[in-house]
C-alpha cells in the first residue's frame, strides 16, 4: 500500500478572516491565516466563492442588463437552481456565449427524454454550474452574483510554490455535494471530499472561507 493510499484527515480547523475583496490576494490570504499553522501534509481549502470574488468575479445583480432570452431561459432550470433568474441566466450567456447555452438546453431537453439530468452542463461548460446567484453566500455579496473561479489549477500551484502549503479550490454546499476543482496534494480525492462533505467553510458570520485539513497516515477510511 502506498504511503499516498494511507493519507487521512486526522482533523479540520476553519479558519476565520476578514471580508474579501477584489483587493485581496490569495496567496497573501493564505500566508496570513493558515500558513504559520500548516505543517507538512497539510492542506488548505478554499472556498471557490472565496477565491471567485478575489478575482473579481461577482457582478451585483441589479447591475445586469439582461435580455428577452435570459428572461425566457430562466424559467427552465430547477427554481431552487442558481440560474433560475433572469439576471443569473445573462451572466451564463455572457460567459460562454448564446451559442453554448442553446446547445446545452438542447441537450438538457433530450437528457429529459431520456431521464438523465446534467446534459445543461456537459454541453454548456461546467463552470456554470458554480454560479451562485443571490444569497448565495455572505455579506455584503448577499446581493451578488459570483462565477466559479478563473483557473484554480494554477492558483493552487502558485500557492504551493511561493508556500511550500499544499491548497485545494472546492465546490461543498449543504446538500453534501463536493467539487475538487483542483488540489496539490496527493491526498486520494475521495478521502478530501469526504473530510468536507458536511461543508466545514461558515459564509455568514463564520466568515470562514478557509478549512485547514490536518493530514496524517493511517488505513483508508480512518477519521
């Protein structure tokens, strides 16, 4: 069994900060509240909201200026669904373009023909379904709509290299539903989606958009 095979989460640490802006970077972000904390093997997740809204990748949604179709459109996806508005389906047209939104909803009908869900996605580009419309996430972006975020491969790999910290941007919502976007770690997969299954980053007055793992060997399955 390989030493990789053995990794476990012994334990998890949210870490608390400021507000984050445009004017943060992660890196720095990440130097300041969970570096001097991390040793070796461990790994600092991120919330991808987080990381999205450093990036400037929220747009509030009374300043979209959205069209027939996104009105139209939006009274298609799942009403609990983040593009459920007109304003959150203009700024999926705006990211990927009219063409690909109507390809995914051509695929999403024959998906339902088939009783297959997803098909939206597969076709339009995943990324749209990190978008979080209003409410989504805390203060004072309650009123915001936030993309996923720009290339998290490479922010986890500048983090690693100017840290020495190993990070990963993850997708966790409360309906126990965990996206590893990317990850330095060779932690296996399963064993970090799991450790963040009951979704440990508080976005209302926690303000913890960072969840320190504690990494340590064992049997697989161990907690």
């Amino acid at each position: 069994m390989s030493d990789a095979a053995r990794k476990v989460i012994l334990g998890r640490l949210p870490l608390r900060t400021h507000v984050l802006t445009t004017r943060d970077d992660v890196v720095e972000v990440v130097r300041r509240y969970a570096a001097d904390l991390a040793e070796p093997g461990d790994v600092v997740a991120i919330s991808e909201t987080a990381l999205a809204i450093m990036q400037g990748r929220a747009v509030r949604s009374r300043d979209v200026r959205y069209g027939w179709l996104a009105r139209f459109l939006c009274r298609f996806p799942d009403p609990e669904g983040s593009l459920a508005t007109p304003q959150a389906m203009q700024v999926a047209i705006n990211e990927v373009g009219v063409a690909r939104i109507l390809a995914g909803c051509l695929a999403a009908a024959v998906g339902r023909l088939l009783g297959k869900r997803g098909y939206f996605y597969l076709v339009a580009g995943r990324q749209l379904a990190r978008i979080d419309d209003v409410a989504g996430t805390m203060w004072p972006y309650h009123n915001y709509i936030v993309l996923g975020p720009r290339d998290p491969g490479a922010v986890v790999r500048r983090i690693k290299e100017t840290l020495g910290v190993d990070a990963a941007v993850v997708d966790v919502n409360d309906a126990r539903c965990v996206d590893i976007l990317a990850c330095t770690s060779d932690l296996e997969e399963w064993v970090l989606a799991d450790s963040l299954r009951d979704n440990p980053f508080g976005n209302d007055d926690q303000q913890t958009p960072l969840v320190l793992l504690k990494v340590g060997t064992g049997e697989p399955g161990a907690t």
